[in-house]
C-alpha cells in the first residue's frame, strides 16, 4: 500500500537498476540501429555521421527530442548490438525487431507498438479468390510457403514492382499504395517492438509509455515515407 | 474366529473426515487447473511467471496421488493381494515426497543460476482499459489471489492430516506451503525489482527454495523409511508412534502371559504387525486366549488393522 501512495505520489517507479533514464534525460541515448527497411535503413559504413533513416529511427529521434536528449547512433550487425545491450553497452535497439525475438532471454523487449501483417492483394476488380492463382511475393520470404497452405502457386522475385498487375504478397500498410486491394487472406503477423537493457524498468516504462501513445496510422505513414525514399 | 478376506474401513468420525479430504483435493485440483490455464494465458513470455507457472504443475501431483490411492486402499485383499491394497498410500506419500523436493530443487537451482548469471529482469508496462499500467502489479495481484486459497486449503489439509494419520495429505500441506512462500517471495521480488534492486528476487527466491528442499528432504526420507517398515511414527513431528508401547504394555498385561514382542509397522493409514507371546507353562485353553488376545491388539486403536499372534517358548532379544 506505501507503495502505490509513493507511486502516485510522482516519485520515480519503477527504479532503473542502473539508473539509465537519469543518464539519458537531458544527457545522450545510445541507440544501436540494425538495417532492416523500412524500419531502419542505415545508409555509409560505421563511422557515417549522418543519422540513420527508417520509420523507426524517426521514432527514436522523437523519443529523444521528448526527453531532451541527443542521440549518439551506432551502427552494427543485430546480433552484436544486442550483445552490447545485454551489457548495457547501449540503451537502445531498433532494428525491425518484433515480439517473438529470440534476444528476449538476454535483452529486454518492449511492449509491441505496431502489428503489420502480410497479405495477398490484388489489383482492384480482380477477383480475391486466390486459390490456383500465381502470386509474387519477395524471393527468401516466410511467405513463399506459406502460401502453398492456400493452394496458390508462388511466383518468387527478386523485387516486387511498385505497382504489380498480378496477385501479390504485401505489408497490410503498402496494399493502398501499391493500388492494390486486400484479398482478406493474412500470411503472417508481427507485432513490432524495440529493446533496451533488461532490468532497466523506469528507461523501459519511459520508452513504452513513448511507443503506446503513438498512432498506428502515423506510423504506417512513416514506413510508407520510407518505402518511397528506398525505392 | 479369524477372518482372512476382512476388508478395512475407517472408524465412521474418520470416514466422515476422510470424504472432507477427499472433496478437499479435489478443491485443490480445481484450483492449480484454473492457477496453471490463468498463468498461461496471462504471462506467456516472462520467465519468473514460467517458474510459477511449472510450481503449480508440480503442486498437482500430491492431490492425483492422493486420490489415485484412496481409489484402491480399501480394496479387499484377494489372492494376488494378500496384504491387501493399503501400501497404495505409501506410493503416493513417496511421489507427493518427490514432487516436493523437486519443486524446491527446481526454484534453488533456477535462483542461484539467476543470481550468479546477473540476470536482471525487465518488468515493463501494461495496457489495461487504455490505461498504461506497470505490468508489477498486475503480476502482484495475481500472486496474491493464487496465495490465498493456497494459505486455506493447506492449512484445512494440515488440520486433516494430523486426525486421519494420512502422510500423503500432510506432504500436500507442505506443498501448499511451499506454493504460497514461493509466490509471497515472487511479490517481494517484484517490488524489489520495481525498486531497482534486480537481485534482490533471486536472493528471496533462493532463501525460500532452500526452506523447500530441506522440507522435501524429510518428507521423502520418511516416505523411503515407510516402504522400509520403519516402526510407525506421528504424522506431524515426527516421533515414535506411541501406539506400540501401548499395545506391548497390554499384551504383558494378561496374567497367563509371561513375555511379549511386538512388531509393527505401517500401511498407509493403518499398522500391521506380528506379536510374539510366551504363555505360562500349563496355561488352560491356549488357542482361545490367543485369539482374544490378538482381537483385544487389534481393538485398542483404529489404526491397529492386522495382527498374527505367534506363541513361543521363549524370546532372546
């Protein structure tokens, strides 16, 4: 009961184990990007200073800007920045990362903030029955599997076209921009979320609170932009 | 008159509170069913809600073996059985035994692996409702509400376990107990962890397994020496059984008897055992006096079942 008086009552709770969000208010996050378009696109090498594109590294930029904070960027393969955050080496990773992440034994994963889906679209005033039809869908995917589940023929490529004439697998956020319809049929579904150091609850809370607040819409808009900007 | 096939009841006040355990496992059951689907549904990804979650599995194995023996104690000895069935009690105090010490082996070794890898963990926010909410308390109430029927439910087995002399029942108090020390100390973690203090959970976790394990340890030693016919002790402190001094005392107690030997040892709920008399030289109607006097053991206490009264010559201890 003391507890939930202190809570209320505007102190800080939960704490960090480390103190991490007392560092970085007003001070410098450190933010590992990992390239995964068009969540993060991490343009140059290692020592580029330009900051990274991607939807979510302009979520991070805003992150910080609520916080007062700089961002120092580092760039690097997942699996070292996720090594690095295990050890608090950073404070943050985004990295197209989703809620089913294996990190999430060494790493903390954020509550979800986005769930995209893969569906098959087709041009509007095709019919949606995608039984027997031939479908693109990006060569290397989950998807060219599953899609043999809806006895649909997979037609891999290397690159979708922007505008496909054909039934095609893509994000639920590109159907409409694409000038395609959704055929009702979902492939697969990831809930997105970044990571932070484990044990670091207050810095966690701080970024969640950050993430729920944030409009599904917005954020489709922000990985249309950078769709567009890559293509 | 000696009656072989004569098959065992409760005395009636201990038949009426063995049907309340009955119903009382059976209350458990259904409780850790709804504890193991609630912590499934609600804490799929966190790993100290996982080590719940595998305690109240466990915590199911002394009420099915519980129940699993009542169905076949009473059973009447027959030909493949002439013991009849009431070591099926003893089993199941040995797998509820088991389970309590793997229970408390599991939570030491997962603690102190957690305390000496550094894992600090994340507890973060939850939506409810459209309100943001630190994901702690959601956790604490829960942990509370499974504490609580664990606290009434142990403790009504406990009262149970003494008057019916039923170990598997006491082994399911102690594991009761054991649930609810483990999910206070996980609600202690978990302010600590709110508090910055990430080991302070495993430290909490690992004083209390330990308390855990040296509890599996007895009990499972004194399941083994059971199924060893170790003479009978009490149920709740572990003594010697009072029982056998009191039968050797009235069997020396016959005027026509001049030594007597006593052996017992138990089967499930009830002592069985053999007595060994040397009867004064010339006593009239010996195999009369034998046969009271074996009723006359057998009745001196509910639990006293079965008893082969041997004459002798003479007893070298």
């Amino acid at each position: 009961m003391a507890l939930v008086v202190l809570s209320a009552g505007g102190c800080q709770w939960p704490r960090d184990a480390d103190g991490t969000l007392d560092r970085v208010r007003d001070g410098t996050i450190r933010v590992g990007v990992a390239h995964d378009p068009p969540w993060v696109v991490v343009a140059g090498d290692r020592g580029d200073e330009r900051p990274p594109g991607g939807a979510e590294s302009v979520l991070v930029q805003r992150l910080a800007d609520s916080l007062g904070a700089r961002v120092q960027w580092v760039r690097g393969g997942e699996a070292e920045l996720m090594t690095a955050l295990s050890e608090r080496g950073l404070d943050l990773v985004v990295a197209g990362l989703d809620a089913k992440s294996l990190w999430v034994r060494d790493v903390a994963l954020t509550t979800d903030y986005l769930t995209t889906e893969e569906v098959v679209a087709v041009p509007a005033g095709t019919p949606t029955d995608i039984a027997g039809q031939r479908v693109l869908v990006r060569e290397g995917s989950a998807e060219v599997a599953l899609l043999s589940d809806h006895d649909a023929t997979a037609v891999p490529v290397a690159d979708l076209p922007e505008r496909p004439d054909g039934a095609a697998v893509v994000p639920d956020w590109l159907v409409d921009a694409a000038g395609l319809t959704d055929t009702g049929t979902h492939l697969s579904s990831l809930d997105h979320v970044m990571a932070v150091p484990p044990g670091e609850n207050a810095w966690q809370s701080t970024v969640e609170r950050f993430l729920l607040a944030l409009d599904d819409d917005e954020v489709r808009r922000l990985l249309l932009d950078a769709h567009r900007a890559g293509a | 008159m000696a009656a072989i096939h004569d098959r065992y009841e409760l005395p009636p006040e201990k038949a009426a509170l063995h049907r309340r355990a009955v119903r009382l496992e059976w209350w458990t059951i259904a409780f850790f069913v709804v504890a193991i689907t609630a912590l499934a549904v609600v804490l799929g990804q966190s790993q100290a809600m996982k080590a719940a979650w595998v305690e109240d599995i466990l915590a199911l194995a002394p009420p099915i073996a519980f129940l699993v023996a009542n169905r076949y104690r009473n059973r009447p000895p027959d030909a493949e059985h002439p013991y009849g069935y009431h070591r099926s009690v003893a089993i199941a105090f040995l797998a509820s035994a088991l389970a309590l010490l793997t229970l408390g082996g599991y939570i030491l070794v997962e603690s102190v692996l957690r305390l000496v890898q550094g894992e600090r963990p994340p507890i973060g926010l939850i939506e409810v409702f459209g309100h943001t909410l630190w994901l702690g308390w959601p956790m604490i109430a829960v942990l509370l509400a499974t504490m609580v029927p664990a606290i009434l439910l142990g403790r009504a087995k406990a009262k149970l376990a003494e008057q019916l002399h039923d170990k598997v029942l006491h082994a399911d108090a102690e594991m009761n107990r054991a649930d609810w020390l483990t999910a206070g100390s996980a609600i202690l973690g978990i302010i600590c962890i709110g508090a910055g203090l990430w080991w302070a959970d495993a430290v909490a976790a690992i004083i209390i397994s330990a308390d855990i394990v040296r509890d599996g340890l007895r009990t499972t030693r004194t399941a083994v020496a059971d199924l060893m016919d170790r003479r009978p002790r009490t149920v709740t402190d572990d003594r010697q059984h009072p029982l056998l001094a009191r039968l050797t005392a009235l069997a020396l107690d016959q005027p026509w008897v001049q030594d007597a030997w006593i052996r017992l040892r138990e089967e499930g709920h009830v002592f069985v055992g053999e007595v060994l008399v040397v009867p004064e030289p010339g006593t009239d109607d010996l195999v009369e006096r034998l046969e009271r006097l074996g009723r006359l053991l057998r009745e001196a206490d509910w639990r006293m079942h079965d008893i082969a009264v041997a004459p002798v010559l003479d007893i070298r201890r």
